[in-house]
C-alpha cells in the first residue's frame, strides 16, 4: 500500500547543491514520519536528517546547516535540500517512512536510493 520514488541526485562539484525529492504513495504519508539515510562504500547506512509529521526536524552532526529536510503533506512528498556539498557527502541517499499505525510495532517503507556523487 506505500510506495516510495525518489528523484534528484546526480553529479556536482564540491560547494554545490542538490534537492532530493521522495513521492509517497498512500493514504498514510501526513501522519507519517519520514527519514533520510545515505550509505558510502563499505560504511553502515546512516540517519542523515528526520522530520515528524507534525514537521519537527533532527539532523546528524556532520550535515547541520547545510541540509534541510521538508515535506509537503498536500503533495504526499519529502524533500532532502543540500548545500554546500563535500566529497564526503557522496553515497547512495535512501527515504523512508516509518508506519506507525500498527503500534507498539512499527513497520518500515524504503525508497529505492538515489547515488549522489561529489567531486572535489
């Protein structure tokens, strides 16, 4: 029942920017919360940035003040927004959505990952 597409990432020099998009579909995107991850060669997937359905946002250290996560109830869809990008940013960049209408249980959805690469 969800389904999740991302778009957006690509090629681009260091300092640069990049938007990543991820379109839900489902009934359950507005009450949902949403996560990016992002996993370099031969390192553990990590949390990069999570936004609550009520829009209260957490980032990972190394991304605070570049990155900023949004999303648009009304267009089922979350954004990922990237400034001023380092080569260290390169990985594969995945969403999520966490179901959390089967709690205490929780039940997550997956993008398919989009690859960022940075060059520097």
């Amino acid at each position: 029942q969800v389904h999740l597409v991302e778009s957006g990432g690509g090629l681009v020099q260091a300092g640069g920017s990049l938007r990543l998009s991820c379109a839900v579909s489902g009934s359950i995107f507005s009450i949902s919360p949403m996560g990016w991850y992002r996993q370099a060669p031969g390192k553990q997937r990590e949390l990069v940035a999570g936004i609550t359905s009520g829009g209260i946002t957490n980032y990972v250290d190394s991304v605070k003040g570049r990155f900023t996560i949004s999303r648009d109830n009304a267009k089922n869809t979350a954004y990922l927004q990237m400034n001023s990008l380092k080569s260290e940013d390169t990985a594969v960049y995945y969403c999520k959505l966490r179901d959390w209408t089967s709690r205490p249980d929780s039940r997550d959805y997956w993008g398919q990952g989009t690859q960022v690469t940075v060059s520097s």
